[in-house]
C-alpha cells in the first residue's frame, strides 16, 4: 500500500471511528486538489489528450514506408503456366510524391511477353509526382494536419471539463458551508434559549416572574430544537452532495463523515484559490479562452478540409518514371534507354461533386466562424456582468453585516432590560427572531457571493494546471 493510500485509509478510518474527537477541517483548497486529481470525471478529461495523442499517431501511419510482395503461379498437367513474382518498396512523401523500389522476376511457358524479364529478374527504382491534384494537399497531408489540431483542440477540451468538474464541486462545498453555519446558528440560538428558559422557570418559582412566561419561554426551545433539526437534515444532504467530489485512488469513492467540517475561512482563500485576482483578471487574454481556442482550432480543421475539396476541381495527372536494371550493382550507370514510364490523366466534365463539396465547406466554416463570435462576445459581457455583481456584493456583505452588528445591539439592550423587569418575553423572542434572519440572510448572501465568483472561475475558464 504506498504512502497515499495509507494516509487516505487513516483518515477515513479516524472519521469512522474517531467522531468523539475534535472537528477535522477540510480546507477548500485542498478540497479542490482532491477533486482534481482523483475524480473520475477529471480523469475522464484527460483520456481526451490521449485519444489526440492516438488519432495523431494513426494519421502519421499514412505515411509510413510499404512493403508489398504479389505472387502468382499456375501448373496445369505437369507443366509451369507461370510463375510471377513482384516486390515493391513504396516510401510516401508530404508532397504526395512517391518513391518506389522494385524486383520482378517472371517465368513460364505461357508467359505473356510483356512481363519477360532478365533470368535473374528485374530491379527497377522510380518516382510517381501528381502534378495538378493531390500535389500540394492530398488525404494523407490533410489527415495529419487535422489530425495535429485535433490534438490541440484536445487540451482545450480537456481544461472545459476540469473547469466544469471543479466549478460544480465549489458548488457543493459552498452548500455545504451554508448548511454548516445554518445548523451552527440555530444551535447557538437554541442554548440561548434554553439558558434563558432555566432561568425564567426559577424565577416564576421564585415568584418574580409570571408562570405564563415560562410557557413562551418553552415554546421558543421547542422552535429552535425544530429549526435546527431540519437544518441537520440539510446538512446532511449537502454532506452526501460533497461526498460525490472526493475520491482516492484506484477510483474509490470517501463518504464525508460528520466530525469533517467545512472551513469558514474561506474568503480569504478563495481568490487565490481559485486564480481570480483583481490583477490576474486584468492580465487574462479571453482570444486565449479554452472553449474560443477549442473552436479556432475547429474552424482551422475545416479549412484543412476546404482546400482538399477545392483541390479536388483540379484534374488527376500523375507522372511515373521508374529506372531499370537486370543487376542493383549497374544502378549507377542511369541508362536513361532503360526505363518504365506513364502519364494518367483523369478529370470530370461537370465537376459538381466537387463544387458541391467546396460550397458544403464553405458554409461549415462560415457557421463555426458565426458560433465563435456568438461565442467570444457571451463569454465577454458574461465576465463583465459577474466583475459588477462582485461589487454589488461586497456592498450587501458590509450591509447585511452592519444589521447583524445592529440587531445584536438590539438583543442584547432588550434582555438587559428584561433583567431590569422592564422587558418581557415577547420582545425578547421578536428580537432574537429579527437577529436570526439576519444572521440567515448574511449566510446565504455568502453563499451567493462565494458562489458567484465560482461563476467568474468558470468563465474564464483558468488553466487547472495553475490550481
């Protein structure tokens, strides 16, 4: 078991067995470590790069030298018909040029003239040049270069999902958070209450206090004991939620144990965290944008394909020029009266497969070109609207934060009043409730604010490798 998987073991292991012990934090930006290195999903992401990396290999297979061997023979009632034999050696160039090497050796009694060679057989080297279509991109050059942007377009790819994967799983350890603290507030409330029950309960004995008051009083409890067990329930699915994120190694999923607590510290970390700085975003280029880049290096993959159709309206002629020799020991003496040579020539009249083809291209790019500018200018206003709503939120933050402080104050003045006995229950519980709200108000304009810029995280989709 390697050093990983024994500390992963130890930790499940404590939270399993160690819930009586203190709190285990779980920091968000471990969080996020985690969640990138071991979630399937981010795994997933990277087997895109791989399959690049593979469909580049097979493209560059188009142009690996070729051995071909043909062989032929016919006996028929004791006598040889034939025997043919022809090896080529066959090297592709970038230019569909064509170099070729070849050995023929042919005999039999009823061998046709054409295919008579010297007794020890015929060596011959040469050269087959496409000299209109095919010359400066053909199949096998179109292939590889998509192919080499296809791999590109990967890792572009490979960064939307591991931004995806790491906004959603923000996501879950802000809800979480919330539910925490939710949970955490009513607790608080609920010992208040219960401490100020006790005490109004002596002092009714004690006859200083109206019976009536201890009822309220026990009313409040009983709220507060309903408010926080349903907010239990929230946290616990929020838990399950986050759960989903945390894997180890080998693909095994940790359940979050109930002695694992979110970090409340958050906001000072977050930023960084998250590599959204006032002056990183200032410094970000969206023309670099991986989802922008992802379909650049689409449209340039069309417009591979564009030049290859439009170079199909150019006719077929291939040139060939082999030289002979009966022995490879006399192949320096270039006998030009020694070879095998043809033209083919091929071109049809109407050409509206082709042009059909061209015009198919054409507008494929001109749709990508519009779906990359639709694209450019939505991620730019989105950016805008989150870096406004940013600044929207740091004024609620301090507003929501100046009436928690406020109803407070309040709460605190009206039971030192009711010390006095110049107070009563009532008002006491209308404050508590007016500081409650507040207090859950603040907690989820938190959320909304850690959430958010999550949002901003994702549109401008930061390199993961920078996390």
């Amino acid at each position: 078991m390697n050093k990983f998987l024994l500390l992963s073991f130890l930790f499940v292991s404590a939270t399993l067995f160690s819930q009586e012990q203190n709190p285990l934090i779980l920091n968000f930006q471990e969080y996020l470590g985690f969640v990138k290195k071991h979630h399937p999903i981010a795994k997933q992401a990277e087997l895109t790069i791989s399959v690049g990396e593979a469909n580049l290999l097979k493209s560059r297979g188009g142009f690996d030298p070729k051995i071909e061997v043909d062989y032929d023979r016919k006996d028929f009632k004791g006598s040889e018909y034939y025997d043919l034999l022809n090896a080529t050696f066959k090297v592709p160039t970038w230019y569909g040029i064509e170099l070729k090497a070849n050995f023929e050796q042919n005999e039999g009694i009823f061998l046709n003239p054409e295919r008579t060679v010297p007794d020890e057989g015929l060596y011959s080297a040469g050269i087959s040049v496409p000299i209109a279509q095919g010359l400066l991109i053909n199949e096998r050059m179109a292939a590889l270069k998509k192919a080499r942007l296809f791999r590109d377009q990967t890792k572009a790819d490979r960064d939307i999902l591991v931004n995806e994967i790491l906004y959603n799983a923000s996501l879950a350890y802000f809800n979480w958070l919330e539910a925490y603290n939710e949970k955490e507030i009513y607790q608080n409330f609920l010992i208040n209450a219960q401490t100020r029950f006790e005490g109004i309960k002596k002092s009714a004995l004690a006859g200083d206090k109206a019976i009536i008051d201890t009822v309220e009083a026990k009313i409040t409890v009983q709220n507060r004991q309903l408010s926080l067990e349903q907010s239990k329930v929230k946290l616990m699915k929020s838990s399950l939620e986050l759960s989903n994120f945390l894997w180890i190694g080998n693909n095994i999923p940790i359940e979050l144990q109930p002695n694992v607590i979110p970090d409340n510290n958050v906001d000072a970390v977050i930023d960084q965290t998250l590599q959204i700085q006032q002056a990183m975003i200032s410094e970000v280029d969206l023309e670099n944008h991986p989802k922008l880049r992802s379909l650049n290096y689409k449209i340039e993959g069309l417009e591979v394909d564009r030049r290859l159709k439009a170079n199909k309206l150019l006719p077929k002629i291939n040139l060939e020029y082999n030289f002979l020799t009966p022995s490879p020991e006399v192949a320096n003496s270039f006998n030009n009266a020694d070879y095998k040579g043809g033209v083919t020539f091929a071109f049809p009249l109407f050409l509206r497969k082709e042009r059909g083809a061209v015009k198919l291209a054409k507008y494929k790019i001109q749709d990508s070109q519009y779906e990359l500018a639709s694209v450019q200018l939505q991620i730019e206003n989105k950016v805008n609207a989150i870096t406004n709503e940013l600044d929207s939120f740091t004024t609620q933050n301090q507003l929501i934060a100046d009436i928690v402080n406020d109803y407070t104050t309040l709460l605190k003045a009206e039971e030192r009043k009711f010390s006095f006995g110049e107070s009563s229950v009532f008002l006491i519980n209308s404050r508590e409730s007016k500081l409650i709200d507040a207090e859950l108000k603040r907690n989820k304009l938190q959320n909304k604010y850690f959430s958010t810029k999550a949002k901003l995280f994702k549109n401008l989709a930061v390199n993961p490798e920078n996390l």
